[in-house]
C-alpha cells in the first residue's frame, strides 16, 4: 500500500509542477515555436498528456476510450509506431485545439490515470508509469528552455519570473582533480529507474588525467572574446567555423551589447553579465574552439562519469568530447519506446550534469543527455580537463 | 459640422468592423502566422493602429507623444522611411505585447483621433484620415483571409461562423458580352478616395472582345481536373508547371478528397462542393491554365474595367492578364505613403472586382488589386474573355 | 533555284557562325556552367543541331534513323513535347559526349539538311528550316554571353578575343524625341520571318511621350552609384532591394574596383570604365532604379516600337517598362513549336533592340526578347523616357 | 646516397601514379564537379602540385619564386592558413588555366623538387616530403572516386577502363571470430609514417566480442532490400530516416534497376550484380541500417584494430559505429599542417581498411579514414560484429 501511494503522489507531484512552471504565462505564450527545435507550450502541456494515454491508458485501462482520436495526430512527437503526424516545424501554427481544451484533456488523462494506479499496480504498469513521469520530467526542462527562447527572442524581452535565479556562484577556488590510469566501471547499476542509453555496466580504461572542479565563467569566456577568439579559424572545426560565418555568431545566446555593455537574458529579464557565474548557453562548438584557446580539452562522458564524485554538479549541463553512441551490450526497448533513445546515436553530442531547469530528482551521474553541436538554448556549460 | 460627424462615424465604424471580424476567435488564433503571407490577427490590430499613429497622430496632433516605442518595430509592416522592423517571417512568433495590451493601444489611438477629429478638420488631415479609414478596410480583407487560412490549415478544420456565407450562385445563363473596337478611358476620376495606382485618367486603344457575364463554376473546373488538367504541361505556364509540380498542387486551396468526393473548407466549416456556385481560391497559373485548356483566355484589366457595367461583380477577386505595372503618368504620393504601391510593380498581376472579404464601400470599378500569380489564399476567379 | 541556293547558303552560313564564335575556346570552355542560367557551349553546339534532328530530319527526311537517342535526353533544352531531359541545373556535370563527338553529331546533321534542302524545298520545310536557323542565331547570342559569363567569373579573367569591340561611342548629342498623342499600329507584319510572340499586327493607343535618343552611359549611372543609388530603397522595387542586399550588388555585373579605380570586364579582358560609352550588365532592377533616380521613366515597348526610327539601336538590349505578355490575338504555334514563347509570358520584361552579341539578320524593331528582371549576363542598356 | 634515391624514387613513383590514373580521360572530364563533395580531376592534379610548392619549396628552396600566385588562390583547399581560396563548390566551373597550363605547372614542381631533394635531405624536410607523398596518395584514391562519380553520373553511364576490375570474390567461409575481453593497445607505434590522428598509442578496454572474417556481399544486401529494409524506419536512424525519404534512396549509389533487374555502374562499365561479391557504395546510415536488420551490429574502429590481424581486408572502407575523435593525447602539427585533420573531428564516422582505389603503401592497420555518415561515393563495405 505504501508502494501505491508513492506512484500515485509521484505522478501527481510531476503533473503538478509542469503545471506550475507554466503559471507566470499568458494565453499567448503557449502557442507559438520560433524555432524549430522550440516547441509550443501548449504542445508539451498535450504531448506528455498523450503519452500517457497512447502508452498506458490505452493498452491497460479496460474501457478506457481514445479522449480525441486527432490528438494522437497532433501530439505525437516522433513516434513512427502511431504513424503521421503534425510536422515538428508544423506545431507552432496549432491555435486549436485552445489552451483550455488541452487542460481538459490534460485533467482527464490526469484522472484516469489515477484511477488505474488505484486498482492495477503490476511490475509491467509500475515500469511504464515511471517512464511516463521521467518523460514528463525531461519535458519540464524543454518546456522551461523553450519559454526562455521564446521570450527571449522577442524584442521586448520580457521577464517570466521576478524570482527564478538561473545563476549561482561556485565560491570554491580553482583546482584540478587528478585521476589515475585504470579501468573503470561506466553506467547505471541498480534497480532504480534509468534510460536504456545507461545500460549496462560496463568497462572502461581510462589513461591519468586531471578535471577542473569549476566550470568557466563569463568573465573567463569574455578574455576568449576579447582575445578574438571568434575571429581565428585555428580554435574551430571546419563544420563551426562555417556555422559562426553564417550564422554571425559572436557571442553566446541571449548576449546583448548594450551601448558597450555586454548584458544577458535571463528568465528574471535583461541584466549585466555577472564575470564570476558560470558561462551559460554555448554550443559545443564554442566550447570545444574556448578550449583549443586555453590549450585544454573537454573531458570524455567517461571522465567525467569517473570523476563526478569529486566535484559539484546539476546547475548546467556540461559539453563532453564523446559523441552519443550505444553503451556496449546496448539494446533498444520493445516496441514503441524503443524509439527513445538509439535512433539518435548519430551526429549528437553527449552533455553530462544537470541543470537549473532540469526536475528534481531527474538526472543521475550516469545521464546522458544529448544534442546537436551547434544547439544552445538548453542550459549548457564548460568543463575543462587535460 | 455635418462633414465632421461623417469622418468621426466613418473612422469609428471601420475600427468596429475590424473588432467584429475577430469576435468569433479565441485568444490562440490570434498570434500564429502558418504561411509568411499571412500575419497574425494580433499584428493586423496593431499595425492598422499603428498606421494612424504614425501618419497622423505623432505628426499632427499637438503634445502626443508615442504610446510605446517598441511599437513602430513591432508593428511597422514595409515602410523603410520608419526604419528598421520585426522580419515578415517573424510576426508569428510574437506572443507580447499580449492581444489585451494590443487592444489596449488600439482603443487608445481610438481615442485619441477622435479627439484630433473634433478639434481639426483640415484638408490635408481629411485626406490622410480618409487613407487610413481605406488602409484599414484593406487589411479587414486581409483579416479575414489569414482567419481563414489559419484556421482551415489546422487538422480540425474548425468553423469561423456558422452564419458566414461565403458562396452566392449566379443565376444568370451564361452569355457572352461584346464590346466594339475602339479608344477608351480608363482610370478614376472625381474627388472620392481612390490609391494613387488608379490614377491618371488615360486612354487606351482595345481591339473587337467577348466577355463572360458568368464567373467560372466549380463544376466547370472539376471538368478541367478531371480532363487532367494539372498533368498536362501544355496548358501551363513553365514557371506554373514547376510550381505544381514542386508543391504537388492538384486541386484549388481548401479543396479536400474525402472518401473520393471533393469537399470544400469554408468559414462555416468542411462542405460538399457546390457544382453550380463559382470557383474560388485558384492561384493565376490555375486561371490561365483553365482558359487555356477552354481555348480561351482572361481579359486585360481594361477589357474588364470597360465591360464591368454589363455584368456583377464583387463578390471575388478575378485574375486579369495584366500584370501590375503603372499607369501613364504615374506619380508616386510624397514621403512614406509613397512606399504604398509603386515599389511592388514589378512580378504581380492584377485582379480586378472586389470578394465577399472586401469591406463595404471600399472596393471600385477602377480598384487596382495585385498578388503574386501563384498566391490562392485570397478569395480569387476566374472570368473569361476571347 | 535562286531559293534553293538562298536557303543552303543561310543554312550553312548560320552554322558557320557558330562555329566561328567557338574558335577561340580551349576544350575546357566547352563543358562547364557557371550558373543555371548559362549553358556550357558544348550544349548550344549539340542542342542547335538536336533541334534540326527533331523538327526537321526525323519528321521529313525519309529513312533518316535517329543519329543517337541519347542524344534527345541530352540536348533537348525544355520542351516537354519531346519527354525527359537532364536537369538545366546538370548541363555543366556532362563530359560525354565528347566536344569531338558533338562536333560529329552536328558534321553529320548539318550534311543530312543540306542533302534534305537539295531534294525538297516545300513551303512547310521551308517556315521550319528558316525557324530553325533564328533559333540557332539566337542561341549564338546566348553562346556568347555564356562564354563571356564562363571566363568573366574565372579569378584569372582571360580575354576571348583580342579583336572583338563591345563597346560603341555614340556621338549624337543629347535630344528628346517626342512622339504624339495617338492609335499606333504595332507587331510584326509582311512575310518575313518573325516568332509567333510578334503577331499579330495590332493598335494601341499611345499618350504624348519623349524618348532619348541615346543611351545612358557609364559616366551617369556612376553618378547614380555615387550618389548611393544602392544605398537608398526609394529607387528601388521592394524584390529590387532584397536582391541586392542579399546578394551584395554594388555596381553593373563584371565592374570590379581595382585600386579605387572602376574596370570593367569585357571580351578583351579586363579595363578600365570608359566614361561615354553605353552602360551594359545591368538588371531591369538597375533600370527602373536608374531612372527613378533620375525622375524620368523606362519607355514601354510599344513606345519604344513607335519611336525607334528616330534613334539608332541594335547595339544595346534595352530594358523596357513592359511585362512580357501576348499580343491581342496570341495564338501558339501548333506542336513542339508552341512551346517556344507563350509559356514563358510571365513575370519577365520585354526588352527591345539587339546587342553586339546578336546574330546579323537576326533582329528587328518589332523583336520581342524577354528576360527575368534580375539578370543581367546579357547586353543590357538604359534609355529613358519621360 | 641509398636514402636519397629512395625518396625521389618514391616521389616520382607517386607522381606518376597520379598521372596514370588520369590517363584514360578525355579533356573534358578534368573539368566538372557534379557533386560538392567531388572535385575536378584537374583541380586534383593542380592542388597535390600546390601543396609541394606551398609546404616545401617557397620555404625550404632557396631562390625559389612562386610559379603563379594565382594558383594558391585556385588550387588551395581548405587550408585557412593560406588565406582565401576558391569555394569549394565552385571549382567545377574553372575552365582556365587549362589541363595543359596545370601540367606544365605540375611539371615544373616535380622537377623543381626533385633538385631540392638531391641537394637538402635534412631531417625536417624528409618529414614535409613524406607527408607530401602521402598526401598525394590519398588524393590519387580521391582521384579516382571522383572519376566514377564524375563518369557514373552521366547518362551514357561510359566506362573508365576495360580492365579495371573493383571487385573480388572472398572465398573463405563464414566465420565468427572470437575476441577476449581485455586491456589492448591501439594507435601507431614506431617510426613509419602516419597521420597525426593515429597517435599516440593507447590503451583501451574492450569487452568480449566477435567479428565477422567476411564482409557482406550484395547478395545478403539485395535480401535486405528485398525484405522492405528501405521502407521500415525502425532500422534507421532519425537522421537516416529522412535521409532517405528526402533523397528517394532505395539502393546503393550506381545500382540500377533495368527492366527488373539490379545492375551496378562500375568502373569498367554497367554490369549486373554478383551476388557473391562484397556490396560497396553504402552511407554509413545503410551500414547501421542493414546491421539493425541483422540483429547485429557495426563494429568499433577499436574493435576493428584489434582483430585485423584475423581476416583479410584492403579491398573495402569499412564503416565502424565510431565517431571520429581524438585520441587521448592528440596534439594537432604546428603551422598550416594542424589543418590536416583536428578540424574535422565532429560529426563524422570513421572508416578502416582500404580500398581498391587506395594507393600502394597508404593505409595500415591503423589508418583512420573518416566520412560523414551520408557518404556513399567512396569504396564503403560492411563488415558485422556482435
């Protein structure tokens, strides 16, 4: 019995805070994708809804009926088992179904589903439900991230929280860790839940290097600015060098110079850059050419993995050298959730932490996010090893 | 004073006619833009707000002083005179200022002409008054078909109104109208409002023609579909025949196969074609491919504007042959309402008539209206001539 | 007999011609294609020879067998009559066949047409064997402004031909022509040759007008540059100022500023802007800027028409106010031949007169070349009206 | 003296060999890029010369001026160091200088150099030469794939050579080999020449695993094919997905599918497929894809390394499921020559092996090539691993 009430207040906890984070919005911040890895609030709000009810209500609730059978179309993200859906660049054109509509189906789904929990808590339901919440989970980070973009890139600038503190100073001074040449065990163990891209456990040898215990700073990135760091091809790959030409990338996201000052935007509106807090919102190419500039590297996802216990993390999501690739051993999950994770071992970037938008209790040191080189609107730092 | 009640009530009626074309939307419908010629309801509240703003009320009304700064880059639709401005593309990912606060400067700007209009009624302010009430009916057709769009490229396919009627058949038998050879005048005249595009009064010169008392039905362009039209090169234009090709065009916009019969979305909804009422939403390659494979062709604007007293017209737009050039002795207005029409003279055709979108009152026999010949969203037909 | 001969001789003066414009090439001339709308001259060579095979030998000539069906796929430029083609775009990626087996080919038809004209000249053969020779006159304009493109966008900029003189002073004093009020007949008319896009002779009324008699020269339009001509959107249509900003168009095509000093890549390799020589390589867009800079206009091409016994021309395109649209009375020829003209009367602008670059014989004052209104690789000239 | 002999002799050896590879061409086919990521055979022949020019003789031969300073601009590829250069996509519209100015430079070279090495053996220069050479070679097996490519693409599908034979039964039965889990060294070792990112020697530790001694044949692939591989997403990446959808994939590069049945454009011609032959000419994404299907999987670049020494290879790039990255260690060379391979460690995948287009003596066990993952114009197999 207790075990029931922990999934059922678990569920309840996960759908309550993407609720709150969605609080200071109005109508119209809900609907709109500037970009196109951006998707509209409303479409979070409905897509973790559907997930649900396509994955679980639908295979296990008995009598359970399809709320909309269009939602399946609409709120699909990627999923080629339920077939066609709204194309990605698509979902920010959807005024209909409203926001009120997809609360109610929202609530529904809410509902039915702790009515299911109630009377079925089988190992196989149990497994499915506490996927359901981490994807959820995963969801408030993009749906954070994403209000911050569109916000952010909206002329007026407009704050969404008088009180949501995106920095924090890390007061310890400069060290380097030191860890020995060996073989290592990498990824999860343990009955808690993981993602399959953890599993399983597994060896690694790691030569001797050193890891700093601090991520770099503005003030340390805006040395790498002033020093020209943008304009000497020698820091960058090829493939980055074409993308800050084209793109006219000369500063990290959500940089403003204002009348010489460089100031940020942050989810509490524009203010000056602070030199001592950790540099936000670069891409993995500007954190591999900083890098090149202070003739240091970027640790591997297995560096980092073994020597997490030896410093502070969870406030930005921190860029690796590995590439997202399958673990050894690694096999998709059945059916639908198989699509989850390995169809995008390719061309991706593995980030290693956690972050201020990220859900509590979400991550773990064996987590592996990931994303394209050149994207920078999650929360996303620099470590610095050799 | 009669003059001055006219102008007030005038002003007054078209910003309600405005208010009333978005009564029936919720908040979300506001704030998309699926196609870039579409804008945003939200964008054509303001800019047609702000058109008064700036053109009369910062230049003409003692002590005003700007309603919000950011609002010129906002809503600021082609004058480069005004600087620089939110990209076209970009409208639709402006969820601030919020549609209350867009009402909110719109019922300010309201009131603040009302009191101009009661305190001055000078010649020059008359006339820009009267450009601004023509603006803004301009941009209620425009309304009500981005509404359309919007909505009817939503996978629900939601209604608009259920009392719009946006169909009318034309009861009259089918007969060709002749008209002599000879010298005729063409352009406006007299001291009504008119675009600086209709002016001046010249003669042209038109050989012996027929032309059509009927618009084109649906049921004569399914013959033409159904005759595989879109599959036979020879009735298209080579850049027409790209453009169907690339976008797979088979049909007029808003037509749908359901279950092997064509239905028809409308602002009441999703309907059965009407084989007897005329076509509509068929871009100038559609048009001229039709005559083409009739053996016919489209008249010439003047062919149309000479003919127009012999049958109806205003309830759609009609294609012409003419592509959208100036009249002799064109001259652009002074300053930045010179930016209006000439700049777009070149690639455009014109359409002649006037639809069941255009405001009352606001479209002529010398109306000049121009898209692109492979636009379809606006309500468009099909008259012939030989 | 006289006719006999008449014919032979045109035939093979034409195809000499040809041949003579390619003399100065090296091999490597031959294949390449610098942008979609220049055709590597090995495909004018085959493609004027592959037009005589399909309309003419194949249908005519008895037991004529095609000379390599290949060849049809290669050669053909854009009528769909004739079925699939290498893509425009892929013309430039074609070695084989071989400059010496095009050579071949063309020997071979060249031999076969003479053997056909020695044994039938019917008055049918005769409209396609002359239509044939206009069509290859034509493509000896293009084969020379596309060489001229190939070698004018080689960082090396080799001279074709130390001889050939594009440029021409015109010494007449500057005049205005004036031409009265009236119906004025225009298009082509009598038994020579003509395309279908010139017929039929027909009225047009025209207001009182003036017409320069010279051209505008180079030292003007630099006083147009000079004074920020394309710095300033008043001058220019809306599509004009996006294509010069996104393609950075400063100055005429071919101009290079070389040390502060303004050359001008010509035939004979690059030198230095001749300040009273016409201006040439400039877009309709230029144009229209040009003279709206100016207050004056561009004529239409009917003024033009009328006017053009008061002025010298034919060594200049010149770029009229008139779009591209068929004549009262336009009626396509029947079969392949049809899709000669009408399927590109859309959005492009006529323009009148000849250049260096055109055959002899080949123009008249009632030739109809049409362009889209941003190129600029052929001869292009400015006069003005007003 | 022996030393001596042999670096010109292998220098000459390699520039000869270039120079067969091009001896079946006809001019034209030196000339034309149909892909970005094909080069002219010209600009091939033009830019292995420039290197030795720009890397060895301007700043190691005394007195020596360069020959043309046109050509850095023209024959430099991607070294930034070197400053602007032709774009790359833009090397197929090169006509001059022509094939024979670029071999009188290339002669010019190979003699100069030749003078260089009787007179200066030192240390540093063996090294620049050595490098020179190789860099040489792996353009000869660019050469030659660019060569299909180039002739492949064409319609007449022409043949380069009768005798060249690119494939070669493997007639060894199908084996499993049997790797034990371990710490195992990869990387080169010792004085021979090799690339910067094949070092240092390191260690890495590898799970149980095994390998296949046999790479998979076409007939293996055509069941894939036939099975629907192509048209079920859950085998492809999301990437690879819309590779193919976007692309209409459907075989690998030069199969085609006449009246029925697969044929496959070689070197020597179209010819129809064996069976028993190993497939080539798949993307990284096929590979992956065709493994999924197996139930299988592409082996690590680490993996590969170690079990080499078990099983034939040489005649095919094989992808491995790695990314290309650096190794442990990795230190980019100083100057122009860290250009060479650190700036494309991102979003590629890394190939082992060889291929019947690689030059004599270029690769070894550890040579890492690397391709994005879409590649599938070089000489690419597949070989499983589980």
């Amino acid at each position: 019995m207790i075990i029931t009430n922990q999934i059922i207040t678990d569920f309840l906890q996960t759908r309550q805070a993407t609720d709150e984070i969605c609080a200071p919005l109005i109508m119209e911040d809900y609907v709109v994708q500037p970009d196109v890895n951006v998707s509209p609030p409303k479409w979070h709000i409905g897509h973790t809804t559907w997930f649900f009810e396509a994955f679980i209500l639908l295979p296990h609730k008995a009598n359970y009926t399809e709320y909309n059978p269009d939602f399946t179309y609409i709120f699909n993200s990627y999923y080629e088992t339920f077939g066609k859906r709204v194309s990605r660049a698509d979902r920010g054109n959807l005024t209909r179904p409203s926001v009120e509509d997809v609360y109610r189906y929202r609530d529904h789904v809410t509902n039915q589903m702790t009515d299911l929990l109630e009377e079925n808590q089988s190992e196989e339901l149990m497994k499915l439900v506490e996927t359901g919440i981490h994807h959820e989970k995963q969801h408030q980070e993009l749906l954070l991230t994403d209000i911050k973009f569109i916000l952010g890139s909206n002329p007026l600038l407009p704050s969404y929280s008088a009180t949501f503190e995106e920095h924090r100073l890390e007061k310890q001074k400069n060290k380097w860790i030191k860890i020995p040449e060996g073989v290592y065990e990498i990824g999860h163990i343990g009955r808690d839940f993981c993602y399959d891209n953890e599993l399983g456990k597994h060896k690694v040898f790691l030569h001797p290097y050193k890891i700093s215990n601090k991520l770099v700073t503005n003030g340390e990135y805006l040395q790498f600015m002033q020093d020209g760091g943008y304009k000497n091809f020698k820091y960058w790959h090829a493939e980055a060098w074409d993308w800050i030409n084209q793109n006219k990338i000369l500063a990290p996201l959500y940089w403003h110079l204002v009348d010489g000052i460089w100031q940020q935007y942050t989810l509490k509106g524009l203010k000056e850059i602070d030199l001592e807090t950790p540099l936000t919102h670069i891409s993995y190419f500007e954190a591999y050419a900083y890098a090149q500039w202070k003739e240091l590297r970027l640790p591997t996802e297995f560096e980092w993995e073994v020597a997490q216990e030896y410093f502070d993390w969870g406030r930005r999501w921190e860029w690796t050298e590995s590439a997202y690739l399958p673990y050894p051993g690694f096999a998709k999950e059945e059916g639908a959730l198989g699509e989850y994770n390995g169809k995008f071992m390719v061309n991706q970037k593995v980030l290693r932490g956690g972050s201020v938008a990220t859900a509590k209790n979400h991550t773990r040191y064996t987590y592996r996010n990931f994303f394209h080189p050149h994207l920078r609107w999650q929360f996303t730092g620099i470590r610095l090893a050799k």
